[in-house]
C-alpha cells in the first residue's frame, strides 16, 4: 500500500503548521489518521491540534500510555470532543482508538 500510504517519523504537527513542511511531506490537512507512541504528557499537550488536524471521521490512535494515566488521557481524549472507540491494554500498557466526530461544529 505504499502507493496509498505516506508513513514518516517527524513532528508532524509541527511540520503541518507550515505550508512547506506538508509539501515536503505529501500532507495537507486535515489528516484521515494520526498515530502517536509517546508518553500520556505528551499525549495529553497535543490532544486539542490533533483534534484540529484530522478530518471530521478521522481516527486517533494514541499508545504508550501507562496504564495508571489512561482516565486522564481519556477525558482529555473526550473534553477535545473525541468519541472513544477503542481501549486495549498489554500488561500495563494502553492503546486508545478515537475518532472525530463526523460532523464537526466549530474544529
């Protein structure tokens, strides 16, 4: 699917604040999906830009959670306006799967 699939290891919400960082990397916003395996406090500062750069459906995927800090990182998830579709947890480790709401009044 590489043809389909643009992956990169970069700040990418840093890079798409600014118009040549997405032609360098083939992204306009809004995004279809955003991954991060970062730690909840960093999780946690991005929650609202992330929001904001994804397309009304699009999905979140946030990992690397503690599995202690995963009610905050939810609410935060959920005050942003996120619908949580998906909790998994490995040992102590969480993954949570949101999606933007399909309509979006305002973001």
């Amino acid at each position: 699917l590489s043809s389909e699939i643009n992956v990169h290891l970069s700040d990418l919400l840093g890079v798409l604040q600014q118009e040549h960082g997405q032609e360098e990397l083939g992204v306009t916003l809004p995004v279809r999906v955003v991954v991060a395996n970062i730690l909840a406090e960093i999780i946690l500062l991005f929650v609202s830009d992330v929001y904001k750069a994804l397309q009304p459906g699009g999905i979140y995927i946030a990992s690397g959670i503690i599995e202690r800090k995963e009610q905050v990182v939810v609410d935060a998830m959920v005050a942003a306006g996120f619908v949580i579709r998906e909790i998994n947890r490995d040992q102590d480790w969480v993954a949570i799967v949101a999606e933007k709401a399909k309509v979006s009044y305002g973001n």
